[in-house]
C-alpha cells in the first residue's frame, strides 16, 4: 500500500466494489481494503437477487448463479399460499446466488478496472485534515499505516465503524434490526419457487425462508426482529421448523448475523465520507434484502466521487448529490417499504391468515407488490388503513 489514494472503500462487499470499480474506470486511484483474509466469506445473507437489477452491473455467470427461480410463495400462519411472479417488487429474487464466488467476482472486477485491492486489511479509525476526513488509519498483517485520501466511502456493513468515526450517527435500535441464522441443507426436495413464511408462529416481527441452491439443497433461515425477539433464540426456532418441515434435511453450514431493517438514516455523507450498503442502511426494511440497492448506491457513489475529483471539492455540499440520488430512488421504495414493515409487525397470526384468505380467487402471481398491496387494502381497510398514503 501506498501513503495516498484518491479514494479508499472500506469493504469489498457489493457496494464496496462497485464503488470501487466505478472510480477506478474513471482514473482515480483507488484502495479497496477488506477486513478479513476472503472477500465474500463468510456469507451473511440469504443470497437472493433480482435478475433486471442485477445485470444493470454485471453480466449473469452460472460460475456464481446457484438457481435461477421463477418466483416465490408467501405462506401465511395457517398455510394458506400467495404466489408471486420474480418481477414482483420487492421480493425480486430471480437468482439464487454463490456469494462466496459473486462478491470475489465484483473484487476482481474493480481490481481490473484498476483498484489497488489489499484482504486482511483493517481500518482502525480516520485521518482529518483541517476538520474533515482526510483518510484512514488501518492494520494490515500486524503492522499499522496512515493512508491518506480525499474520500473515504465507508461500505463496512451493519456493524459500520467509518460512519460512527465520522460523526454519523448509523446507531440502530431493537426495532430497526433483524438478527438472523440461516443453514445451507442437503438432501431436501426443491422447485422454482423461493418460500417465505410469515408470522408469530416461525418469526416474532420477520420471517423464514426458503432459497433453493439446486441439487437437492438449499438456504433455510429466519430473521427476528430485535424488538420482539424476548428469550427467543432464532436458531431454536430454525432447528424446530426443520425438524418439522424437512426431517430429511442435513445441515452442512451454518450462519449467523444482523440486517438493518431501520429506513433511511438521517445522514450519509459528510465532508471527505459517504457510506454506501448496509452501513447507510440501505438494504429493504419489508425484506431485508440489500444486494442490488448496496450495487446502485456503490455505482451513484463512484460518479459522485469522480465530479469531485473534477472540480477538486469533496466537501459535503458536493458529496451530498450522492445522498441526493440515492434518496430519490432507492430511499423511496424503502420508505414504502418501511411503513409496509411497520403495520404487518403489528398484525396478528389471525389477521395475516385473514389477509391471505382474502386473496382467494385473485391471480396474483404476475402482479407486482404495490397492485397487490391495493387489493388488499380495498378488501381489509380497516386493518391496512395505516397504509393508506400509499395508494394516493
């Protein structure tokens, strides 16, 4: 590693490297550090993606593709099934995918592109420069640096220490936070079909899912939300469902962590800094799902930082056009998402069963979330009245 970058990204996830990747054509000199010694290891989500979303960055590879699925079921308390087409908004997952594999292919691509990438390599806090972030501290092998650079983008995850550093306040309460454990298991049957199942009964505040992998395995996880959880151990209730659903299954790994599910933070950038991914909480508080929004908000943040570099600014009034654009697109459909959120949580078993029963004879497999969520709301106003602004 050199002494000066033009830019350094913290965390070579998806945002990460995109971001990374995006400065890197452009000319900058970029470092991409990761803290641990694989990028990609270890997994932490349910690996599920849009297709549409997905190519707008990278062309499909079956080396990182694990299935390819036509759509989902959404399974009710009492079993009742509502099937929805992989178009679906906000449940678009068309691809079921090899992270291990994809996030190193995404490293690879900014590293061709021309990013400096360095594994086993730490931040331990920030460098300022007459009051703003000047580059980071880091730890590479034992030994520490000072690197220096005219932004940083802190992509470090929900755990997002950059932020903290920097003076955003990225902190989260039991509410804004699913903890999750997911199995990857074998010898059990699987479709075309994602299965999430809502409700008290298998996720106090979330869900459980089933993603199949192909050959006869697939990812079986459920998250809780942190407010709800009490003396619940989502990993009890993982082991009870398999045991009840899938006797056969045979657990070959086992992951474990935590997923914002808070909305849109107040702030993402300040003077020399902006956070991309989950340390901007920006993956979908309905869903949890955060790939394709972490691979746009990594892309707006490269073009920002690129205009910066340009004009020589990269203080906040210019950094803040990233916030700006990834308000007005992605930060939309996750406030949406979020007041979805906040009413279903509220639901009881015995409603959400109501919900599903009084879709009986409505198609809803080619429609998309929002047609869907109507449907529902003229059948069920007053239990879905809180969602009301959304149909204006």
């Amino acid at each position: 590693m050199r002494d000066r970058y033009d830019v350094i990204v913290v965390g070579a996830g998806p945002a990460g490297s995109i971001a990374a990747k995006t400065c890197a054509e452009a000319g900058l000199d970029v470092l991409l550090i990761e803290k641990r010694q694989e990028i990609g290891d270890p997994v932490r989500c349910a690996e599920g993606v849009g297709k549409d979303a997905l190519k707008k960055h990278i062309e499909p590879d079956s080396r990182w593709i694990a299935a390819e699925v036509k759509g989902s079921l959404l399974i009710a308390p009492d079993g009742t099934e509502i099937k929805m087409s992989e178009d679906t908004s906000s449940m678009k997952v068309g691809y079921v995918l090899e992270r291990k594999v994809f996030d190193r292919a995404l490293a690879q691509m900014a590293a061709m592109a021309g990013t400096e990438v360095m594994v086993k390599t730490r931040a331990t806090g920030l460098l300022r420069s007459n009051g703003r972030v000047a580059g980071i501290e880091a730890m590479h092998m034992g030994e520490t640096y000072n690197i220096k650079a005219d932004i940083v983008i802190g992509a470090d995850g929900i755990e997002s220490k950059v932020g903290r550093w920097g003076g955003i306040d990225t902190s989260l309460e039991p509410a804004d936070i699913e903890t999750g454990v997911q199995f990857l298991v074998t010898n059990v049957d699987t479709d075309e079909y994602n299965r999430f199942y809502i409700g008290e009964i298998y996720a106090p505040g979330g869900y459980l899912w089933i993603f199949p992998k192909g050959k006869n395995t697939a990812n079986v996880g459920l998250g809780i939300l942190g407010s709800r959880s009490g003396n619940i151990r989502a990993i009890s209730l993982l082991r009870k469902f398999i045991e009840s659903h899938m006797p056969q299954a045979k657990i070959v790994e086992m992951v474990v962590g935590g997923v914002p599910v808070s909305g849109p933070i107040k702030h993402t950038v300040t003077d020399g800094l902006m956070l991309v991914g989950d340390a901007a909480r920006q993956s979908d508080p309905l869903t949890g799902g955060g790939i394709t929004n972490a691979m746009d908000a990594g892309k707006m943040a490269g073009e920002v930082c690129i205009k910066s570099k340009e004009i020589g600014d990269y203080s906040v009034n210019t950094l803040k056009e990233y916030e700006d654009k990834w308000r007005a697109t992605i930060g939309k459909e996750l406030s949406k998402s979020l007041q979805v959120k906040n009413l279903l949580i509220k639901l009881t078993d015995e409603q959400l069963n109501k919900l599903a029963y009084s879709l009986k004879g409505v198609d809803a497999s080619k429609m998309a979330l929002p047609s869907l969520l109507l449907i529902l709301f003229k059948k069920n106003p007053k239990m879905l009245w809180e969602l009301r602004a959304l149909f204006k």
